[in-house]
C-alpha cells in the first residue's frame, strides 16, 4: 500500500477502513448490534495492515470509536 505522511511525521496507508456502517440500527445511530462480527472485521484489516481508520460522530454518537478502541486494544506500537 502507498503511505501519507502528515506534517507532524506520523504516516498512515492511504487506503483506510470507513467505520460508517459500524452503528446501530436504525438510521445509523448507537451501538452496533454484533460485537463479535466487527471484531473480525477490524482484526482482519489490522492484519492487512490498515492503519487508517475513518469514524465521525456522525457515525454513531461516539459508539464505533468506542468499539474500535476496544476490538484493536493493545495497540501496536508506532
């Protein structure tokens, strides 16, 4: 995968992981209905080596970062 570099150093692979449909159902808001099925995902594309991950707190209140830190924790270091 081809690499960005911010200004401050950190570089992340240009090709990311959109966390939109990471929510409840309906209209997209609230927790996601199946933990274990978005632990594979996330799991799965850490191991491809996605380290950008898209989230807004439109996508759910603040539920999928909360989701997200909790499938990917511990994180890996750099």
């Amino acid at each position: 995968m081809k690499n960005w570099t911010f200004h401050d150093g950190q570089t992340v692979n240009r090709l990311g992981l959109g966390a939109m449909r990471l929510t409840g159902q309906p209209g997209n808001w609230g927790p996601y209905p199946d933990k274990q099925r978005a632990a594979r995902v996330f799991r799965l594309a850490a191991e491809m080596g996605v380290n950008f991950i898209d989230t807004a707190i439109s996508y759910g209140a603040g539920h999928s970062e909360m989701l997200i830190a909790e499938i990917l924790h511990p994180y890996p270091k750099g």
